[in-house]
C-alpha cells in the first residue's frame, strides 16, 4: 500500500540534548537543594506518568515529601535545564519540508504534556507537522496502540498508509509495528540496538540525508 504519511518519535530521534541527562538531572537536583537522583529512577518514575500533563508527578514519586515545593521546583528546574541544552539532530526544519511536499506529517511523544509541548516550541517545530500528539493528553502511552491509534486518527490515515520513525525497539518500533505499520529504526552510537521487526534503519547522523529515499523505498 502506498505511504501517504510519516510520523516520528521526538527525543534521542529528532532532537537530543547537547549535555547528558544525567548531568542535567544532578544540576536540576542540586539547584534546588533536593535529593540525588540517579536517571535509572528518573526514567522508570517516567514509565508510570506517560499521560500527565507535567513532569511534577514524576518527581512528587522520587521524592520523599510528595507534591509540594521540592517536586514543583525540580520540575521546573528540569525542564529549563533541558530546553537550554536542547538542539536538534541536523536541519530538521529542510528535511520536513522537503517530506511534507510528498506526506503527512505527525509527532507522537511519550511524555507530560508541558514539556513536550515545550520542547517543540523552544525548537520551532510546531508548524511542520499536520499533527501532534503528545502521550500526557492521552489514556496511554507508547507502546500502548490507542497513542497509535490517536496518530493516525488526527492525521486521517491508515496504519497500513503510514511509517513511523523513531529509536526506541519497544516504544517506538514494536509499537508502531504492531498495529500495521512501517518502521524505521533510528541508530546512534550508544543507543539502542537493532530491532529484528523494524522495516528499515538509518543512521542519526545520516536521517536527514537519506531518510527521504528509504520512505520511498518503503512505499514502492
């Protein structure tokens, strides 16, 4: 079936933070006096709030007093320090354009609502894609097919018409591999490592080059 729509995955696929989450997360930590946080914790806190609208829940978990002053000042300390560090993978703006002439475009983003939405706005990106989605207005996340669903609904398409392009094997390409459609695994050194059911590969430092060609390919 032809492809008559692309979507992607948004962090670690079109954009990445300039410094280590690790290190942003122990700055965060220590401007605002709380406890250390290892990224491991943060991440599995993460897993638990997809569909939130901020990340205040997130911390109220990794922290002992719950939701007050700590987990809101953590939040927003967080959050600056990643928007400050936030930088995109190449000239994402030249290679969506270039999609767009030829597909639909959507973004679909595990993750609270404020700071995906932030992210997108601090990058500039909102006007490229005929659809966004972010999981924290959903009742589910990513690998969970009502966010796939949710996708396709707004960008009026088949999962069968669309490829779906991000990093994460679970999340991103089983997921979108198991309601039907296409995949493109993005590679990074470091990252993830091959999965077995994507549809195709390319390499970060490569997407905005040849990732053109290979949805092509995918769609003949």
């Amino acid at each position: 079936m032809p492809v008559t729509a692309v979507g992607f995955d948004l962090d670690e696929t079109l954009a990445v933070t300039e410094r280590a989450r690790e290190k942003l997360l122990a700055d965060a930590t220590k401007a605002v006096g709380a406890p250390s946080l290892t990224r491991e914790e943060y991440l599995d806190a993460h897993s638990r709030h997809l569909t939130s609208d901020s990340r205040k829940p997130i911390f109220a978990d990794l922290l002992a007093d719950g939701l007050g002053a700590d987990a809101e000042e953590l939040t927003d300390a967080y959050q600056q320090a990643i928007l400050d560090s936030l930088a995109s993978v190449g000239d994402i703006p030249s290679l969506l354009s270039e999609l767009h002439r030829e597909y639909r475009l959507g973004l679909l983003t595990n993750g609270p609502v404020e700071a995906q939405r932030g992210k997108l706005h601090q990058l500039g990106w909102e006007e490229y894609f005929d659809a966004t989605v972010v999981t924290g207005e959903l009742e589910a996340g990513k690998p969970d097919r009502r966010a796939f669903d949710a996708l396709c609904e707004r960008l009026d398409v088949r999962p069968e018409e669309m490829v779906y392009i991000g990093d994460n094997p679970e999340a991103d390409i089983r997921g979108a591999g198991d309601i039907g459609m296409k995949t493109i695994q993005v590679l990074f050194p470091d990252g993830p490592e091959p999965e077995p059911s994507a549809d195709a590969y390319v390499d970060r430092e490569e997407l905005v080059s040849a990732l053109p060609r290979i949805i092509a390919e995918l769609g003949e």
